[in-house]
C-alpha cells in the first residue's frame, strides 16, 4: 500500500465519521425537542420537515435528520 493510499483511505474515514457525528448530533437535538413536544401534547411532526408521514416518534425524527442532512451541502 503506498503513502498517498494510505492517506486518501484515512480522510474518506475521516469524513464518515464526520458525517456520523453531525447524524448524532442532529438526532440527538431533534429526539429532544419530539419527546418535550410530545409530553405536553404538542404536535410537533409539522415543525420537522421530513416527519409528517412517519407514525413513531424515531421514525419520524430520523426521517427530519436525513431531510436536514440531504439539505446540506
């Protein structure tokens, strides 16, 4: 395996464990504010672009995170 190889191998690493982390972020931030509106009977599903359609909870706020990443240049 030669040194530019090597390298190219380890920032296509880089990259998806960049693109895992801002997934976990955004999960993470949109799980919260689901579950908040959720307990006080909110209907959030209109505020999250992507989660209209979904019935769960996860369902529905994983499909907003792809929505928002596939947005993102």
């Amino acid at each position: 395996m030669t040194a530019s190889t090597l390298k190219s191998d380890l920032g296509h690493t880089r990259g998806a464990e960049s693109s895992r982390l801002v997934f976990c972020v955004c999960f993470a931030m949109f799980l919260v504010i689901a579950v908040i509106a959720q307990l006080l009977f909110i209907p959030w599903r209109s505020w999250l672009t992507g989660a209209e359609d979904h019935r769960s909870l996860i369902g529905g706020v994983r499909s907003a995170v792809y929505t928002l990443l596939s947005n993102i240049p």
